[in-house]
C-alpha cells in the first residue's frame, strides 16, 4: 500500500486517466473528488458485492462460536 499525503486542493494520478482530489479536510472528514473515465467502476468499499459477501460470512461464522466468556 503506498500512503502519502495531500492537502486539500491537492491530487493524486492514477494510470493516464483517473485523478483523485481532495476537495476538503473538515476535521476527521476528508471528502474525495474523482475524476475518471465514464466506464471504470468506481464504489465505496463497503458496497463492493465481494466485500458485503465477505462481511456476511464473517457474521455468521461469528453466530457459530460460543463466548469466549460465559
């Protein structure tokens, strides 16, 4: 994973075609612009299919298990 960090106004390139802009800091809330083209699929992690999926199965193996305390 590769961290760096930008102020506001500030971008981030990825590929030729995809720009990443921080449009504002408002304490622990950073707001995102995204400039891409129209065909790449852009989603907020928690809504990715594969991670609700992932998510799920973990609540359920967790349903499974008795306490750890009684």
């Amino acid at each position: 994973m590769l961290v760096i960090s930008r102020k506001e106004g500030e971008s981030v390139k990825l590929a030729d075609n995809i720009e990443i802009i921080v449009v504002s800091i408002d304490g622990q809330r950073v707001r995102l612009g995204i400039k891409a083209p129209k065909d790449v699929k852009i989603l907020r992690a928690e809504l990715d299919p594969t991670t609700i999926q992932a998510n799920h199965k973990s609540a359920i193996n967790l349903e499974d298990k008795s306490p750890l305390i009684p």
